[in-house]
C-alpha cells in the first residue's frame, strides 16, 4: 500500500526516526526511551501534526501525514528513497521537535532535497525553534517555523508557497533570501488554545480517506495498546530546571509570555468525545490544577457526569490538597503520574520541584484512598547532586514505597538520555546548576547521534557523575529495582528474569563498544570493521531494557477501537461535507 503513488497534497508533515540508519546501529541506543511508549528511535510524532493538519485543512489545504520512522522500523525492507520519490507534494514538513531526532531530520530532509529538489522543506517544532539560525544554513533546509504554536503561520506560509508570494509576511518564520538568512519576528504566540484541538476524527478520516492507516500510525505497538492524549495547555508556569518548555524557555526562546490554557469544558468534551471512539486510556498532558483548582473541577465534574469510562492518565506538576483526590473518587478509572526525580528533599528543589518526599507519599496515599487504581512515581538519574550512592538510595526508597502502598504504585527510575534539553535552565547555565554542558551548537547534537552507544551520546555530565557513571548506574539501578519489583510482588517471575538478561546483554554490548573506540567514541586505530560489525548485532528495538514496557501500560477494555463508531462518524462528516459542497 505504501508503495503506490500517492496524490499531490499541499504539505506532507513527515516524523523521521531520531537517527536515519539506525537498522545499522540498533543494538547500542540502550534505555533511552524506557519510560515513554516509543521505541529508542522516537517513532512518536509532534501531537502537533494532528492540530496543523486539522487547522490547515479547515482552510482547504490538503495535509498528509507520514510517520517514516514507524514504517521504518515496522519495514526493515523498505527502500526508503523510493518511497519519498513517490510522494507528490507542494512542501514537505519535517519534525525537528525532539532534539534526538537531529540526524534523522537532517538525513531525511537531504534525501528529499535529492529526490524532489524543487519542493520546499519546512523544519518546526521546540528544537528546530532554537537552533533555527543554525539549521537554516543548511543547503537543504528552506524555512524554519517558530514556536510552540504554529498553525496559524503554517496556513500563512503554505498560502504563500502556493500562490507566490512575499515570505516577509509569514509571521514566525526563518527563511533565506537568496543566501541571506532571514528571521521574521516571532508574532503568533496563541494565549488561548481554543481554536485548535488534536481531533482524533479528523486523524481517523485523513487515514481512511488516503488508506495510510499504517502511515499514520504514532507508535509500534499502537493497534494492540492505542494510548490517545489530550493536550490542556502550551508553555508552563512551573521551572524545573531541565525541562525545555519551562517558564523560563517559554519565554527567551518561545515567544511566550503567558501559559495558553484549553478552556476546561472543552477538555472534559474533547475527552467524552475520544472516549466514544475508543476504549483505551486517554493521557491527559498538564495537571488539572495548572490553570487553577476550579478549572480541575470543571474537567472533573463534566467527565463524572458524561460517566466516561476510559483509564484517564493525570499528571502531577505538583502535590495536591486531600479534596482534589476526593472529587476525582467520582470518576471510574483514574491514574496518575508523578516525577519526583529522587527520594532527596534537598536535590528536588534545587531541580525546580518544590514538594517534599512527605507530601508525595501523602498524596499517594488520599489518591490511593479515591480509587485511584495506577500512580506511577518516575525517578530519574543525572540530576545534580545526586552520586552514585544517592541514586541507589533513591531505589531502595522506591523499594519502600512499593512495601507500604503494594501494588498499585509503580516507580521507574530512568537516565535524562540522551540529552539535557536546550532552552533548559541547566542547559543555559550549566555551572550554575551543578552540569558541565559537553557540547552546545546543533551540529554537534547531529554528531553525537552518529557515535557508537547512547554513553557518547550524552551531552553532559553532572558534578558528582561522569557519562560512564551515568551508563553504569543506570544498569545498577535498572537492575536493582528489578529485584525490588519482583521481591514486592509488582512483576513475576519471567518478567524479572527477562529484563535481568536484557540488563546484562545490554551492558556487556557497551563494555565492548567501550573496548573498540576512544574516549569520544570515535573507533581506534583498526577498529572500525570490528565495530561496524558488532553495532550490527541483532537486538530488539521495541523491548524495554531497564524495565518491561508492559509495567509503564494503563489496561485496554477489549479491542481498543469502537470501529463502527468510529466509521459512522467519518461517513458522516463526508455527507455533510457533501452536502455543504453543494
Ligand atoms: C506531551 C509530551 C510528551 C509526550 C509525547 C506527546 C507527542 N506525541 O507529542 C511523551 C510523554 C510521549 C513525550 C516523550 C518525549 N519527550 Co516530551 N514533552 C511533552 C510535553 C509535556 C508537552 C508537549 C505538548 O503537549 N505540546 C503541544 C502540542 C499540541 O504541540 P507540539 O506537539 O509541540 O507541536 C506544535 C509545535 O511544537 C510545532 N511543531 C512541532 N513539530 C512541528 C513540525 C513542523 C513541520 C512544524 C511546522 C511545526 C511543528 O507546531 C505544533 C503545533 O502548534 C513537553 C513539555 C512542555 N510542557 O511542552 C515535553 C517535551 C517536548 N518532551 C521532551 C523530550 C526530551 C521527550 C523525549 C525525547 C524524552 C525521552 N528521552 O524519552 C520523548 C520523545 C518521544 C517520542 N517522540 O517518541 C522535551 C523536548 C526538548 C527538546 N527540545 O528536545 C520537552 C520540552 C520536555 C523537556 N524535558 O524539556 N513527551
């Protein structure tokens, strides 16, 4: 199906694996991924592509979306040149939204260039929003668009490209006149996110309407676990010191002055309406109480009354009083989420979270009490002040927190891999936050993606830990909980025996990478067939390594899909589409 040509659209929006051969590189990319639902190479794309493509067809452009990075991962065989030579489109858009895809990015945007030399390549997401100067000077990039919130200027530039004309106008947009870079101001800053949604409708309708279901798809394992999210807010009022869209970042680099919100009627509907198409979880992205206590009983109230029955995954930015968890006992399945980062009071606030490990635990236990059936607790390894020791400490509490509260309560603990985010904080002052930043500018991202292992990877180290302490730790760590979870009871036995053998594969693989390259993770003298060969090594991408990708899932109510909704629903959109065309 992939294979045949497919009908000029206006723009193709296309998700690149973070690194484009990785098929030659598998076995070395490690843990990096082991807490979200994506493989290593993020086969996940921007929820953004589904609020441009909506937006920009409201207005009569024709928008196709193509995760490649699926495909390629799902179709070893697929010659990935022929395929893009088949597409026909007006413009290309690339996400550039994860700094991790920095390789794929680029190698796909340059085998595009080859293949269709005259259509415009457009980059847009946070990492392409600040690297822009950097990226635009590359001869196969043609514009860069701004920010968090682009749907607007992308209907703007695609009008522009279409009809010719003066790309001056395009609000948010870094372009090149001939050879001189230009960098129009950063004007399209939504403080509401009313006008757009992510309408899983429209996604489903777009996939029937152009057979691309596969092309569609957002994550390997999506047609047996089809997680769906809903997106309350853009930017945050909150300053965790490594995250790239905190307050501070939304500010100097987003253009954001204000966090934009979702009214809360439309979330709850935008959920009730989701829920109707599917029975899988639905991630709720932003805590409730972010806006303000009354927008989280809005949501809550309106999704009681609508008795949506889905698993609904919350998050927690902070620790919430006793009545939010009672008022939340009103809903069916409720799950929640938390990143303390670590058991240590201290090193959590100088990390930009200001809640104590008392206060956590108090919260797990009111949630627990209101039928709260999953609270996942995500801790995290390379924050400073944290050394070896404090890490494995971190465990051990995560041990006793699985002893008091059984098994409802899950922890992770997980490296910040591969990278410190730019825009950060730590990333901007990385003394002053206990990091020593390794490298800074984009194209030594773009390289660090092409060394052998996810250690060469890392941009930064911490003042207490090394990158090979980082790595080594990690695997201790992973491996320690492990035990921890089986001892408790939270996973069996074959579950603990599999992530124990793919811990110690895992390592071993690095321990002889370690041995065939340098300090950098350059080859050594004669080393290079050695290390082609064993990068080769046949290892599974989609398996979690530190833990079970399983213990990270919310259940799924029988098939996942409500396939006869979900058709009469599209066949209704196209009678009345039909019916207002005449
Ligand atoms: C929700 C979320 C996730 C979800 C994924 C949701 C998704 N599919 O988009 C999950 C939990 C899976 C996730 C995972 C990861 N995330 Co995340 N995530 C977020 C979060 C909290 C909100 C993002 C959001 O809701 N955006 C709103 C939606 C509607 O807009 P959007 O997708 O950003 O798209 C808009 C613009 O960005 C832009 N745009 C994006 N792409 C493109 C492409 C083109 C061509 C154009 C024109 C425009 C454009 O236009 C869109 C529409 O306006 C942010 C932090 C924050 N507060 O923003 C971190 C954040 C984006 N994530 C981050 C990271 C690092 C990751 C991971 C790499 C972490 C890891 N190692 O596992 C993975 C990558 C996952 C993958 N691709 O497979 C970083 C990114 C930093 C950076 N510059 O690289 C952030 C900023 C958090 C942080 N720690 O700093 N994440």
């Amino acid at each position: 199906m992939i294979h045949r040509i497919i009908p000029t659209a206006d723009l193709v929006l296309i998700h690149p694996p973070s690194i484009f051969d990785f098929a030659d590189r598998k076995a070395f990319l490690g843990p990096i991924s082991n807490v979200v639902p994506s493989a290593p190479i993020f086969e996940m794309y921007p929820i953004g592509f589904s609020s441009i493509s909506e937006h920009l067809s409201q207005n009569g452009m024709n928008v196709r979306i193509v995760n490649l990075a699926y495909l390629m991962l799902t179709r070893p065989k697929m010659d990935v040149r022929q395929f893009l030579g088949r597409i026909r489109a007006r413009a290309f858009g690339i996400s550039l939204h994860w700094l991790p895809h920095a390789h794929g990015a680029m190698e796909l945007s340059r085998m595009l260039k080859e293949v269709h030399p005259d259509v415009p390549v457009i980059f847009g997401g946070y990492s392409s929003t600040y690297f822009h100067r950097e990226i635009i000077s590359y001869p196969y990039v043609d514009f860069v668009l701004r920010g968090d919130s682009t749907e607007r200027a992308a209907l703007m530039l695609m009008e522009t490209v279409k009809t010719g004309g003066d790309f001056a106008r395009v609000p948010n947009l870094t372009w090149k006149d001939n050879r001189r870079i230009v960098v129009n101001d950063l004007m399209v800053v939504e403080a509401r996110l009313n006008d757009f949604t992510n309408s899983y409708r429209t996604m489903f309708r777009k996939a029937l309407k152009y057979c691309a279901l596969s092309a569609m798809t957002p994550i390997h394992d999506w047609w047996r676990y089809p997680i769906t999210m809903i997106v309350t807010c853009r930017g945050c009022k909150k300053n965790c010191s490594f995250c790239g869209e905190s307050n501070f970042a939304m500010k100097r680099f987003l253009g954001r002055r204000e966090v934009a919100f979702r009214d809360p009627e439309l979330v709850a509907k935008d959920i009730t309406d989701l829920s109707r198409f599917t029975t899988a979880p639905i991630s709720v992205v932003g805590d409730l109480r972010h806006a303000s206590d009354a927008y989280a009983r809005t949501v809550i109230d309106r999704l009681a009354d609508a008795r949506v029955k889905n698993h609904l995954v919350l998050e927690l930015f902070d620790t919430a009083p006793r009545e939010y968890f009672q008022r939340l006992g009103r809903l069916e399945h409720v799950n929640f989420e938390i990143s303390p980062g670590t058991h240590d009071d201290d090193i959590r606030k100088r990390s930009g979270r200001m809640y104590s490990t008392h206060e956590m635990e108090e919260n797990i236990a009111w949630a627990l009490e209101n039928g709260v059936e999953k609270f996942d607790v995500f801790f995290m390894i390379g924050i400073p002040g944290q050394d070896e020791s404090s890490v494995m400490e971190t465990v051990d509490y995560a041990g006793r927190l699985m002893k008091r509260f059984g098994k409802r309560v899950m922890p992770f603990i997980s490296p910040l891999a591969p990278f410190l985010d730019p825009g950060s904080l730590s990333f901007e002052h990385p003394e002053r936050y206990g990091y020593r930043l390794l490298f800074r500018t984009f194209r030594r991202h773009l390289e660090a993606l092409e060394k052998p292992s996810w250690k060469y990877m890392l941009n930064y180290e911490t003042k207490h830990l090394t990158r090979d302490d980082i790595v080594r730790v990690t695997y201790d760590a992973g491996s320690r909980l492990n035990d921890l979870k089986r001892e408790t009871g939270h996973i069996d036995e074959t579950t603990h025996e599999t992530v124990s053998r793919r811990i110690e594969e895992n390592r071993a693989l690095l321990r002889e990478v370690d041995l065939l390259v340098d300090r950098e993770g350059n080859p050594k003298a004669g080393a290079g067939g050695k290390l082609k060969k064993l990068m080769k090594t046949d290892v599974s991408l989609t398996e979690g390594i530190i833990c079970d990708n399983e213990e990270i899932k919310w259940p799924v109510f029988t098939s996942g899909f409500r396939f006869i909704r979900i058709g009469a629903a599209v066949i209704g959109d196209v009678v009345r589409w039909m019916a207002g065309r005449r």
